[in-house]
C-alpha cells in the first residue's frame, strides 16, 4: 500500500531554515508528481507546491523564492527546503500523491 512518512520539522526562529523529507514506498514514485501541503490552527489545508514526475515544480506565491521542492527517485523521496521561515509558515506540512497523505510534520516558526 502507499506509504508516505514526513520528517524534518520542528522550532525554529524566523529567518531561518528547515528541510523537510518524504519517504515514498508502495508506487512506482518516478511515475507521480507529488505535493507539499500545509495546515495551519484553525484554517484548511492549502497547497505549498508541487513536483512533477519529470522535476517541474510550482509553487504558490506565498512561498515562491523562499521554498524549494525537490525530489530522489533512487531513493524515493521528495523534499521541501524552506528558507527565511515567516511565523505565518506555522503549519502541519503533509507530503501528498493521488488522493493519499502522510501522518504530517509539525513546523513552527517562533522566536
């Protein structure tokens, strides 16, 4: 079955950085593009961005410059470095593919 497991997240200040990582299995990875989500206290769950299966990627305005989605295909993982981390970054960030997600890593940014 489709496994995805998300780690990397944590506290850290604003400005900072965080990498987070995704670990694929059950699916042919490099045939999928896959998804960064984030879900923030009280609000729905919103689209960070995206990679396909040949390495494009999009991002949403919010995060565009600071974000990058970059992924493993020999090692069936996806990644999301993000820079000059902002306190509205505070999220839950789920690593999505299809209609399946990962348990979500928390990230908080706080001085």
């Amino acid at each position: 079955q489709v496994q995805l497991v998300e780690s990397g997240g944590g506290l850290v200040q604003p400005g900072g950085s965080l990498r987070l990582s995704c670990a694929a299995s059950g699916f042919t990875f490099s045939s999928y593009g896959m998804s960064w989500y984030r879900q923030a206290p009280g609000k729905e769950r919103e689209l960070v961005g995206s990679i396909s299966s040949g390495g494009s990627t999009y991002y949403v305005d919010s995060v565009k410059g600071r974000f990058t989605i970059s992924r493993d295909s020999a090692k069936k993982m996806v990644y999301l470095q993000m820079n000059s981390l902002k306190p509205e970054d505070t999220a839950v960030y789920y690593c999505n593919v299809q209609i399946h997600w990962g348990q979500g890593t928390q990230v908080t940014v706080s001085s």
